[in-house]
C-alpha cells in the first residue's frame, strides 16, 4: 500500500513509523507543513524528543527508504491507498468552541488531490458528527469525488478513527488498546477495518468483553462519541475527586486515605485530585462534546470544577500566610504532567495568574525547560537553592520527590499540589496538600 500521513506531530509521525515498519513493502509518506519537521524526519531523526522507540525505528526505516516525509500533498496525497490525518483542533480557551482552521486548510490541500479508491480516516478527536456533517461535503466539493457504497474505482471512504494513546508511549499504547473505527458506509467501514487490521498488532487482553484488535463501532457518529465519552469520563471523575477534596479540607480528612478504602472494592474506581488538570485530551474534549449536547450539565459542573483548581490551591496558602503581597513564591512545574515536555492547558498559567493577582513575585521552575524556554513563556526561571517564600508543586515530575527544605532556603510554606514531595525532607515547615486534611488556622 501506499499510505499516506498528514500532520508529523507528537501523534501523527509515530503512526507513519508503525505503518512503515508493519510491511516493507509499504510507501509511507508523512506531510507536514514544517519544513523543520520534514528535515528531520528525511534525515532518520526525531523531531521532538521523549518517544520510546521513535529515535530507532526512524533510524531504521528512512535509510530503508519505507518513510519519507514532504511539505507537498501533490506528492503524499495522489495515489495513496489510505490517508489518515492527525492535524490538531483546537479549542477556543475563553468560549469552550472548536478551532477547525488548521484541519479545515490541510482538509482543503488533501481534497485537491485526491483520487479514487483512497481510504481517508481522522484520527483528530472531532465533535460528534463532524466526519459527516463538515468532512465529507468539504472532500467531495473540492475534489469532485463522492463518498458513497458505489464509489468503487470513482469515489472515496472516509471513515473516523480515534486515535487513544498517550505521548511517550504511543507505540506500546497502539498494542494495547482496541482500534476503534466508525465508517459513513459499511464497505467503507469495512475497508478501514482491514487497512488498520494490516498496519497494527494487538497485545491479549482478557480483560475485554471480546478480542482485542479492531473495532467496529457502526457509525462515525459513534467512534466520534466513543473518544468523547472515554476522555469526559475522566474529567468528570477528577472533578468528583476534587470535590470531595476540597469538602475533606474542611473537616480536616485524608480524602487519599478515604478513596484507597473505597477503591478496594470493585465498583469504585475514583480518580485522584489534584491543583490542575491539564494536557491536549481532558481538558478538551469535554468541552468539544459540550459543543454538541449542551444538556450535559455534570460535563460542564465537572470542567468548571477543575478550571478552579488552581486558584483553589493559592486560595489555601493565602489563607495560612495571611497574605501574599510581595512575596516571593515558586512554582514547581510549567508541564502539565511529570516526565512531559509540554504545557498545554497547563495548570501554571492560572497557578501563576492567581498569585500575581494577589501581588506575589512569581518565579517557575521545571527540570525539562531551561531558562530561555521558561522565559520566552513570560516568566522568571527559578533554580533549586535560591531563596523562597513560598512553593507550589503543580507537575508531578519524579525529580519533586527528592527536593526538600533545604533546595528552598527560608522557605515558609510548602503546598504540594501533586502529593509527590517527601514530608520528612520539609520538617518545621508547613505542607499543604489538597485533599490532604491539612489544618488552617481558625
């Protein structure tokens, strides 16, 4: 097959590499609008660091000549036996709305040339019935081509495919999770089910209801829903977890302690709280299903819950210093997770908002960005052994769980929003947690 891949990103390019090394006879080419990116790519490097496995496999397939990368859909796009795109959407942060610009124009140049017999899949996280409703009038319009049972030799299949793996980790979550695909047609269902089915292989797993490995979900409708429904779950249940947190702050109760007690039996599975929630998927995607069911008000309670974290965590050591005017406090973590070079929907941006509302001189700290990066982000870097006030752990990086008092001279509070740091290395200083139980002064 030649297939074909749109968008070389942190989620797009380690697809092209597991396409290419599924078959050698395989032609895979991955379009890209960064001329940086394809450089990369062409010469068998990774373009971004931090994805098991990418560095070797591209090492080993460019020279192979089994992937190649381009700028040109004229040349990645005619001809393909398959073309899946995984072009970012994003999310208006004030108003909660979808973005399309960015698929609508790569939309746009792969409808220019396309040709008949291609399969198209999106694996972008869509609202629900966006495959139908906006991606297939756009393909046909700009192609001449339709989308329909017939279209054998003439037309085209798209169908939707969620993509479910987690950076880092991409090829390890590809084994391991079933492929969940929804068509507009069942032969184009069809033809999507083999094309995935050739290209991935799956780990056993006898925890699932049937066989692990290709789903089909019946309708686009419902693999758009799927990853919706799969990734809301999780906001909601941390914003649950929050909740409950904060009402154990208050009455002074361990909520860790409460929900390992209620986990260990199996018809509680509650999340863990915590100053933020972050990152390209939960976030998000509640706020694309809100686009289309605005009814769902436990989506919209739980987004709200969450966003408020942050100011949440300053408000608690607000309230045990007194004030925070003119003090110097740290955050620990511009990522939004630990071991993540990334700050999307990062809970820093508000962490560090709250405080400079409240007059404190901020400064962030993070062991995967040097100074230029942190300060091209507008703030002031922080390093381990300068004085500080104050620290407020908002990524769980592993490196926060050795740090102590001493890394923190004249430290007067610690608020651990990630309950990573080691109590025992902050001894005489207060230490915060959220859920924690931790007592405030009356």
């Amino acid at each position: 097959m030649k297939i074909a891949v749109v968008a070389l990103g942190k989620i797009g390019l380690p697809l092209a590499v597991q396409f290419a090394d599924a078959d050698p006879s395989h032609e895979v080419v991955g379009v890209d609008v960064s001329r940086r990116v394809v450089d990369a790519v062409n010469a068998g490097q990774e373009p971004f660091p931090g994805e098991a496995e990418l560095a070797d496999k591209l090492a080993e397939l460019v020279p192979a000549g089994r992937l190649r990368a381009t700028t040109d859909y004229g040349d990645a796009i005619p001809g393909a036996d398959a073309v899946v795109l995984v072009v970012p959407l994003f999310v208006d942060e004030a108003t909660g709305a979808p973005d399309f610009g960015w698929m609508d124009e790569a939309t746009r140049s792969l409808a220019q040339h396309l040709t008949p017999g291609t399969l198209v899949s999106y694996e972008t996280t869509l609202p629900v019935g966006t495959t139908r409703t906006r991606w297939k009038p756009m393909l046909e319009e700009i192609s001449g081509l339709s989308e329909s049972p017939d279209t054998g030799s003439d037309g085209f299949w798209l169908v939707f495919s969620p993509e479910r793996v987690l950076t880092g980790r991409v090829f390890a979550d590809l084994r391991r999770y079933p492929k969940l695909v929804g068509g507009l047609t069942p032969e184009g269902t069809a033809r999507a089910v083999q094309f995935y089915e050739s290209v991935l292989e799956f780990d056993t797993r006898l925890d699932l209801p049937r066989p692990n490995g290709v789903w089909d979900l019946g309708s686009a409708e419902a693999a758009e829903m799927a990853k919706l429904a799969e990734t809301t779950y999780r906001d909601v249940n941390i914003g649950l977890a929050n909740q409950f947190a904060r009402f154990a702050d208050t009455v002074g109760i361990d909520v860790h302690r409460v929900i390992e007690a209620c986990n260990s039996q199996p018809y509680s599975h509650i999340h863990t709280p915590g100053i933020a929630v972050g990152g390209h998927c939960i976030p998000v995607y509640p706020r694309l299903y809100l686009s289309t069911d605005a009814d769902a008000t436990v989506v919209r309670s739980a987004r709200e819950a969450n966003a408020a974290m942050p100011e949440y965590a300053v408000a608690r050591a607000e309230a045990l210093l007194g004030s925070l005017e003119g003090l110097r406090v740290v955050v620990l973590g511009a990522s939004y997770r630990g071991r993540v070079k990334e700050t999307a929907f990062s809970g820093v941006f508000a962490t560090v908002g709250a405080l400079r509302s409240r007059g404190a001189e901020v400064l962030v700290h993070d062991p995967m960005y040097d100074d230029d990066e942190l300060a091209a982000l507008g703030w002031t870097p922080y390093h381990l052994g300068e004085p500080a006030d104050v620290a407020i752990v908002q990524a769980d990086h592993p490196e926060y769980t050795r740090i102590s008092s001493d890394d923190l001279p004249g430290l007067r509070l610690l608020l651990d929003g990630r309950r990573v740091t080691d109590p025992d290395r902050f001894t005489g200083v207060p230490r915060l947690t959220i859920g924690g139980g931790d007592p405030l002064p009356a």
